[in-house]
C-alpha cells in the first residue's frame, strides 16, 4: 500500500459526544474564490473570512517548511465549513451514520483529494479549533506525499506534516505550533509493542519499513521531534536538515549524507540529538505571512447555488468525484 495511501487510511477521523442542537430551517452559506481556493462556510461573512485567512496562512507556512520551489503550485483546493445539519446528509456515508446511530460519536472533519482539485470539510463545532486542526494535518500529509517532495525520506514528509499537528492559526494568520501531538493514528493492532526510534533507525526508515511497522505513533513522534531540530532551532539546523533530505533522495548512505549535511558522524549527530539541550531553543511560534494579495469580501450565497456547492461535497464523499466546482 502506498505510503500516501496508508495516511489517509491511518489517522482517525477525530470524534466526540455531541448533544443534540435544533436547527434552523436553512443554513445560510458564503463563498469567497481567490486564485485556486475556494472556501465556502455556514454562518456569516466573519467566519468564512477567518477560514479562508487560516488556510491562506497554513498553506503559506507548509510551503516554507517544506522548502517547495516558488513555482510550485498546490492543486485547486475547495474547503468546506458546514452545519452538523447538513453534515449528515452531504458528508457523512450510510455506514458512518449508523455508527453515529449506535454510538455517541460523531465524525467532523475529512481530507478528500482528488484527481482535478482537492476537498476539505469540517463540521461546524461550536467555535472549537479541534475539526480545522484535524483536517489540515491529513492536507499536510497528503500533499507532502505528493509534487516536490514525494520521494523525499518519509521522515523529512512526516515529520514537517506533524509539526503542524494541532497547529493554531489566529484570524490575523500568525502560527502557533502545539507542542504534543493531539491527533495520533489508530492502532489497529492491539498487540503491538512499544518501539524505540532512535535517529539511525529512523533516518533508515523506508516507505515499505512503514507499511509493516508495529510501531506507527513511535515513528511519526521520532520524526516530529527531528523536525522540531532541524526546522524550529537554528538556520544552519534547517540548511542542513533538507540538506540530508536531498541527499537522501538521491540515494546516498545515511551515514555519507550526515557527514556531508552536518559535517560530523551519524554517531556524533545521535549524541546531540539525544541530548535535547537544543530543545531549550525551539520556536513555536512563527510569523504571519505576508499575503500576495488582500482576499475579497466574501459573497453570500442564495439558497440554490449553495445547494449546488453542497451536493459537490456529497459526491465526493460517495467517491462520485465531480470534476469541477
């Protein structure tokens, strides 16, 4: 199974008990369209405004740290925010509304790419980040898992999707990384012993080693963690880890390419590593980018073009796949 493949089939589509709410006849929806994106959300101008400003943010933030060439550009993206009326209908399949029917579960947030453009949705929770910060970690690893860096190590995708595991962005776009991991992959077999990854193993780590490991959360917390050294410290930390990435890619020995990128032995690299006095250093928090242009005002729509826009999101969550917005 491919490694994309197994993230998007891994990670846990985050649930919690939810009560009950009495819903308005009709959700009022807003739509704002810039360059590739389109956000279309329930509520009012304010809240699609805020979604469409923390995706632009997001985006910008993962295109840094991924170190993805300016030319670059990101498939056509559609993201969804919408009632948990319309949820039910629009988003969920037949099998998880029986789950919901026998349990006190309810799914709200899913990743959908697609062939032409991709697909996010997230279920309207009462003001709570949680759906948003689940939803864009599954972007993160599937667009990392694809363009530039697919065949980078699964380290390098892993560990710079997982730091933005959790991740809060403000209504002015700054970032402020979470310092656990909220949202771990399931385990689906209950037998499985803890695993250590220390940073050969890991650094050795192969796509394959993955879809056979016992140990998925010790891996994606190990890659994180290097992620967090050599992204979040230093300049020379971050030169040299995509530095060791490339190389890797190109299919020099682990222990080569660490003495090239950081000019000392995998040995030497493990002891400092392992002594976590650079993790006095790290920065959670990032700056803001700077957007290429304002985003327009978004537009409200009529009850008939946001049914139109509702039914795209159904098809592709019945894998109908529709080729355009």
């Amino acid at each position: 199974m491919p490694l994309g493949t197994r993230l998007r089939t891994l990670f846990f589509l985050l649930a919690i008990t939810l009560t009950a709410a009495t819903a308005d006849a009709e959700t009022t929806y807003w739509r704002i369209t810039y360059d590739r994106v389109t956000v279309i959300t329930n509520g009012n101008a304010e809240r699609c405004t805020r979604l469409a400003t923390q995706l632009t943010a997001f985006e910008s933030i993962l295109r840094d740290l991924a170190n993805w060439d300016a030319s670059y550009e990101l498939a056509p993206m559609a993201f969804y925010g919408i009632s948990q009326q319309d949820s039910r209908r629009v988003l969920l399949s037949e099998s998880e509304l029986r789950r919901e029917a026998s349990s006190d579960y309810h799914t709200y947030s899913k990743y959908m790419p697609g062939k032409d453009f991709n697909l996010a949705a997230i279920v309207d929770e009462r003001g709570s980040d949680d759906p948003l910060q689940s939803v864009l970690l599954l972007y993160a690893e599937g667009v990392l898992t694809q363009g530039p860096t697919m065949h980078t190590p699964p380290w390098y995708q892993l560990g710079i999707a997982n730091l933005l595991n959790g991740v809060a962005i403000r209504s002015d776009g700054s970032v402020i990384l979470n310092r656990n991991l909220p949202f771990e992959p399931l385990d689906s077999n209950k037998r499985v012993q803890h695993e250590t990854y220390d940073l050969p193993r890991l650094l050795r780590a192969g796509a394959a080693d993955l879809n056979q490991s016992a140990d998925y959360k010790s891996f994606l917390a190990a890659a994180r963690e290097w992620a967090q050294f050599g992204l979040l410290t230093t300049d020379q930390h971050r030169t040299q880890y995509r530095d060791l990435a490339l190389m890797m890619q190109q299919g020099v020995p682990v222990e080569d390419a660490v003495k090239e990128a950081f000019g000392t032995s995998l040995a030497q690299l493990t002891k400092d590593f392992g002594d976590r006095d650079w993790r006095n250093h790290v920065q959670f928090r990032l700056t803001a980018p700077r957007l290429g242009k304002p985003l327009p005002a978004p537009a409200k729509l009529d009850s008939a073009e946001a049914e139109r826009l509702l039914q795209v999101l159904a098809l592709r969550a019945k894998r109908a796949s529709p080729d355009q917005m």
